[in-house]
C-alpha cells in the first residue's frame, strides 16, 4: 500500500467523488501502475483508494473512503451496476453494456454482454490486477460461455504496442455471435474488441426514428457494419445507401441484412470516403430523406481533433444532398466535445448550406451507459435529429 498526498485542487474534486488524479496533482509519494494506493489531502485525510497509472493519470480512485479493493467491495459494485441492467434493458435485446466504467465506480473498465459472451476492455494495462475478479463475478452471476480482455487506447497517451484481445476464461467463439437489439439481428466479433460491430449506445436513437423509415431514401454515411442501414431496411425504406472506406466492413454490413432475412443485393454499398461520396451524389443529383452522420471518434483519426474540424464540412455536404423536409441525424461520441460546442458546429454546417432546421432529438447514450453526477466526462454522446427547410 503507497500513500499519494494530492494539492487542495484534487482534494476538493475527489470530495465531490471524481474518480481521476492527474500527474501535476500529485505533491508528494510515487507508485508503480497497478499498485492500490490511498490519496490523501495535505492534512493527512484520506479521500479514497485506487490504483496507480502512469502517462495521462497518476491513479484511478475506485473508493472514496479508506477502505480496501478486494473480493467484496468488488463483487458489491458488479451486483449494483448488474441490477440497473436488469431494470432498463430492453426485451429482445442481448446485446449491452453491462458496466460503464467510472460511472458505474470502475474507471476505466468496460463490460460488455454480447450474449453468451462476456467482454472486458480496459483503459489501461494497470487495471489488470482486478480482471481475476471480474472473470469470477461473470462466471458465477452470468455463466458465459467465454470471457475476452481487450484493452483500449486513450487518444491522449503516446502510441503504444497493446495486447491483442484474447480468451481469459472459457472458449473462443467459433465465428460471429448473433445478439438482438430489440429483436433486430446483429452479428459481432468478440476478439475483435473493443470495437465489436456493434454500438450499443445508439440504441435509443435507432429506437425512437423506428416509426420514420418508411418509404424514405435513406443515405447512412461511416455506416461501419450498418445496424442503421438493417433498422432502415426493416423499417420500409425504400432505398438505403451505405457508404464506408471499408469493404470488409460493408461485407459485415451484407452479413447483418442477411441475418434479418434482408437480401442485401436490394441495397447500395458504397466502398468510399464519405467526403468523396458526398461530393459525388451531391454533383449527380441525389437526394435523400434520412442521412445518418456519425463519424468515428477522434481516437481513430490520425489527429485528434480531426472530426470536430470536420464535421461542420460535413453537415453542411449532408444538408446538400438532403431533400426539403428531410432528416439529418447526427452524432459525436467525442467526450471532450460539450452539448453547446457540438450545436454550435452542428449549426454552423447548415447555416454553411444555406439551410435553416428544426430541432427533432437532442438525445444521448442508453441507459445501460450511465453517466454519474460527479464525472461530466461521462455525458460523451450527443445525438441531434434535425429536420432541415
């Protein structure tokens, strides 16, 4: 055990239970990542236990009391996080995330159910040492049929050689596992982790534009393996073109159609960046009902504020190409990216168009992606349907 003494900064923010200590917060100790420290305020109070880190995070605080991380405190915020599931998700979905990180008290750690698989990703090789426990709370609470580690990259650390996904407790999948999404069929990859093929916490989106698909051109731009593009088709669109740089995405995108008895030959693929495809359907003439733009997030990007610079460029090449009356559903999961920032180049891409819009949506991530008081960081997604003049 190693005390790390935080400035009065830190101390007030770990008060109000934020779960990070950065670098230049520290005034005193040290600790080696993946050692459980205690922090304390300069007058020796103790304000919580974590676990150490180095690069972006001095330590990651589990606790905001003294006491220790070990079966039982772990197993407690397993069975709260398991019991909010339990409640909001959806029937006919198998497919969620079943913890949240720092807001459900684990920073850092993600967990995935794609039913009967259980997926583990954290932020950091230093949270290992709690993944022994994890696998047990799965084994006992959920009896997967395997469990997979992956670890994911913090856009603001140096690039860095990381694990590949493996199998840390009972069998690989064979091949794709099928999940539902409110009875709608999704293919996912485990081992491919973090990034599935499915993200759940545009469910709610998907969920509430249901009733508005019919008869509707409907362009879906970074469609990835294309759950909007299923949930369109299934829903009475009546033409969908999906755009992707990448063929094997869009194989994947075949393979979900196919698997709710959709034949994808009905349906426009489009290998292409989307800037590209935009300019190319905006020169020809398309035009469409519904475009869905929900671009990677920065961490993918060779800059990381590469999509925020874009995305009023893009808006405003959507609102080119969208027919009057028609809907632009946009999104950023980018967590440094407030509300109002991301209205304000939201807006500023249509004003470039010259086009004027309604405020359908403001929405965000689902339920089973809480996000707690004390962490801002956690309200990451924001969703805008918009319904342009």
């Amino acid at each position: 055990m190693t005390d790390l003494t935080v400035d009065r900064g830190s101390a007030g923010w770990l008060r109000k239970r934020f779960p990070w200590v950065y670098p230049n917060e520290i005034v005193r100790g040290s600790a080696s990542p993946g050692t459980e420290v205690v922090l304390r305020a300069e007058s020796g109070d103790a304000l919580g236990r974590g676990i150490a880190d180095r690069g972006f995070l001095a330590a990651r605080v589990f606790r905001h009391d003294d006491g220790p991380l070990d079966p039982a405190w772990l197993g407690a915020v397993l069975d709260r996080a398991d019991a909010l599931r339990a409640r909001v998700i959806e029937p006919r979905t198998t497919g969620f995330r079943l913890v949240h990180g720092e807001s459900d008290g684990l920073p850092g750690i993600r967990i995935d159910w794609w039913d009967p698989y259980g997926v583990v990703v954290l932020d950091s090789p230093s949270l290992e040492r709690l993944v022994p426990g994890i696998v047990a709370w799965l084994e006992a609470r959920r009896r997967p049929r395997g469990v997979v580690l992956a670890h994911r990259r913090d856009p603001r650390e140096p690039e860095q050689a990381l694990p590949s996904a493996r199998i840390v407790a009972g069998e690989a999948p064979a091949g794709p596992v099928r999940v539902t999404e409110r009875g709608v069929v999704a293919e996912v990859a485990p081992l491919d982790a973090p990034d599935v093929g499915l993200f759940a916490d545009m469910r709610p989106t998907r969920a509430w534009l249901e009733p508005h698909w019919s008869g509707t051109r409907v362009l879906n731009l970074f469609a990835y393996t294309g759950m909007f593009s299923v949930v369109a088709a299934l829903g009475g669109a009546r033409e969908v073109v999906s755009v992707d740089v990448s063929k094997a995405a869009l194989d994947r995108l075949a393979a979900n159609l196919r698997a709710n008895a959709l034949d994808p030959e009905r349906y426009e693929h489009v290998v292409d960046d989307a800037t590209k495809a935009l300019d190319r359907l905006r020169r020809t003439g398309r035009r469409f009902d519904r475009v869905i733009l929900d671009p990677p997030s920065f961490s993918r990007g060779p800059r990381p504020s590469s999509a925020t610079a874009e995305l009023p460029r893009w808006v405003a090449a959507c609102a080119r190409v969208l027919d009057r009356e028609g809907w632009l559903v946009v999104a950023s999961n980018q967590g440094e990216l407030s509300p109002r920032s991301f209205d304000g180049l939201v807006t500023e891409g249509i004003r470039k168009a010259g086009r004027d819009a309604q405020l359908l949506l403001a929405g965000g991530q689902g339920p089973d992606f809480p996000a707690a008081v004390s962490f801002p960081e956690g309200r990451y997604l924001k969703v805008r349907v918009l319904r342009l003049d």
